[in-house]
C-alpha cells in the first residue's frame, strides 16, 4: 500500500485541470519571498526521516553516493497529480541499500513543502541484474547519472548506472521513471529505452538540443542520447584524460559547454563541436574551490556556480567577453560568503552531485541543496 504524508492542498486535481493548478502553484510561499538576495535559507519541513515517509534504510540513498533531480512539472502521488516543483531522490546499491524506492520533496511553491514515496521499494529487490521480470531495476548509486527531462515527457532518466545492488557492477541499460504515470505504486512507471553504449557516472541534460551527455566510467570518450530519436552517439575527446572521483557536471546551453567539476580541477568538453572533440583543462583566473562538490549553471546570471562543503560560501565561474572556448581567454573564479541567513550543514561524505541544484519555476529562482535525510533543505536566493 502506498504510503505518504497526507499533504494534499488541491484534493483531486487530475491531468484536466493541471493548466489552473499550476497557475495555483507558482504563488510564492512566504519562505521565499522572506529570504533575503544572496543569502541561503532553510526550506520548512523538508526532513526526510522526520517526514513519516522514509522506509527503513533509505537515509542511505544519500549518503551512499547518491544524486538528485529538480522536477519542474509535477508528479503523480496516488492517483493524484500534484503540480508544481518537486526535488526527486533515488538511489542505494552496492552492499549499502537494496531499496529502488523513489521519494519525492515539494511542491517548492507550498508554504511547507512535503516529502512523498512516489513508489515503494521491490518487495523482493532485483539483486545482481539490471532490472527484474517485471521491470523494476536494481538500485543503484545514482552519483550524476540521472537527468530530468521536462515538457511532456516529464522523466527522470538513468544513462545506466555504477555500483548496483549488491556486486557493483555497471548498468548500461537506460531506465526512465515516468511521473505522469497514474498510481505509480501500483502502475508500472519505469520502463527502458535504447540502451547506452556504456554505464555512466556524470551526465547532464540540455534542454536546447534534446541531448542527454554522460560520461561511461574509466573511458576516453563521452556519450549522448538524443530524447526524440531514442538513439546514442559516442563521441572520443582529445586529452587530458577523463576525471572522476565524485565528479558532477553542468551545461552552459548559451556557449555549448559542458563542465565537469572535480576534487581537483575542472575540465570543459564543447557540445557544440564534437567533431573537433575538444576536452580540456580551461584557463581561469581567482580562486578556485578545491575539495568535492557540485556545479550548476545559472541561465540567468549566466555563470557556473560552486559549493564545495565550505558552510554558506559559493564560487562563481564566469565566462571572458568573448573567446571563451580552448586557447581563448581565461574564465574568472569568485566568491561570495553572505554574512546573513541560514548555514548550510556539512556535506555527505560520498559527495553531493545532483543534490544541489538549480531551480527557476517562473517566479523562484535559486539553488536547492540537500545534505542529509535527517535535516532541511537549504535555498540559496540569488
């Protein structure tokens, strides 16, 4: 049976009258709008294991190497479409978790935005294959190999995956959540499409080409999957070699640049000349993060931003005036640590990958960053 927090502000809202609820749902909750520009906030009620939600053990889906997606559409709780944006959370595998739960935070636009288990986990959880007879896949740590795919589609894509439950290996099988599944705990939402040519730790969705881009683990290339074609590319890059170790990526769409941030360093990959297949160590300028963290770009400020763990500080990368691209001008490193608002807690030990991540729903726009199961999100309100 499926189990939830009963938070249902519009009861019975179907797929006929979602055009009204989302205009009911982009009001501003007052969390919001109190927050002060430049300034991180605590997002009310947003507790996973306090929530009522959480099955047993699946505070480890964080924890164990586990990532995140901002859905912008909505999603089904029931057979009750919620509208609004929503922060997705899927994860476990290896030896650390069996459970392919998949949990869902919002709407973002509620006053206390509420925790919901979309899907229970399998009760005889697929072990040591990519999915089971029915179609659910193994659990896995999710890193950055999942995307959201928003507009009609409105998925939440796997380009494979590393580390299933329990023999860690790859999964190069593409695995697709589809939230508006009615009743997805009784209907089946998952379901496959064509298969990656290798399982993937990173991967980035651009929204202005239709291309998912991944990384396959330990290989000189890269890969992506074009949404409407159902269809893989592989493309090979120049050197330096690849970098892994927790690495998380973000998309410039403006310049067709795919950044990939690690403990070490940063490397960009131009999406817009693969034929020149260009992977390479930019020229920066300032100071840049060091240690693990996450990367998102900001469309509307137009610059790539950073948090490494270090409490409220963000890093900023911004691109030259012009020739920004390989043997081009140097990029500039920043940052900020606002003297006000909330702090945000210590960073999962494994990483935070797609947990922090960016939000602009028409009327809130910021960076939505989870830690823990046991505390709050934090917003960051630019």
């Amino acid at each position: 049976m499926l189990s939830f927090c009963p938070k249902f502000p519009y009861p019975g809202i179907r797929s006929a009258s979602l055009l009204k609820a989302k205009t009911i749902r982009r009001a501003v909750p007052s969390w919001y709008s109190s927050a002060n520009s430049s300034e991180w906030t605590t997002v009310p009620g947003s507790s996973l294991s306090a929530s009522g939600v959480m099955q047993s053990g699946d505070d480890i889906f964080i924890n164990a190497w586990g990532g995140g997606i901002v859905n912008t559409t909505g999603v089904y709780s029931g057979t009750t479409f919620i509208p609004g944006t929503f922060f997705i959370l899927f994860g476990g595998g290896h030896s650390d978790s069996s459970s392919n739960a998949v949990y869902a935070c919002g709407p973002l636009e509620d006053e206390t935005p509420a925790w919901y288990r979309l899907r229970d986990r399998t009760s005889s959880p697929p072990t040591n294959v990519s999915e089971d007879g029915s179609g659910n896949p193994v659990s896995r740590h999710t890193y950055q190999s999942i995307s959201y795919v928003g507009g009609a589609k409105n998925w939440l894509f796997c380009s494979g995956g590393l580390a299933r439950y329990s023999d860690a290996n790859g999964i190069a099988v593409a695995h697709v959540f589809q939230f508006n599944t009615s009743d997805p705990n009784t209907n089946q939402p998952w379901t496959t499409k064509t298969a990656p040519p290798a399982a993937a730790d990173v991967s980035a969705y651009d929204s202005s080409t239709g291309r998912i881009w991944s990384h396959p683990d330990a290989a000189n290339e890269v890969q992506y999957y074009d949404v409407s074609a159902d269809s893989w590319t592989r493309v090979l890059f120049k050197s330096p070699g690849w970098a892994t170790g927790s690495a998380c990526s973000a998309i410039d769409t403006s310049r067709g640049i795919w950044a990939i941030y690690y403990s070490t360093g940063l490397n960009f990959f131009r999406t817009n000349d693969i034929n020149a297949n260009d992977y390479y160590a930019p020229s920066t300028t300032g100071t840049a993060p060091t240690g693990a963290g996450s990367i998102i770009y900001d469309p509307v400020a137009d610059v790539y931003r950073v948090w490494n763990g270090n409490g409220k500080q963000i890093f900023t990368l911004t691109a030259p005036g012009s020739s920004p691209y390989q043997g081009g001008n140097s990029w500039t490193w920043s940052s900020a640590t606002p003297a006000g608002g909330s702090t945000p807690s210590a960073a999962a030990t494994n990483g935070t990958f797609g947990r922090f991540a960016y939000v602009n729903n028409g009327s809130m726009r910021g960076y939505l960053l989870l830690n823990s199961a046991t505390g709050s999100f934090y917003f960051y309100k630019p």
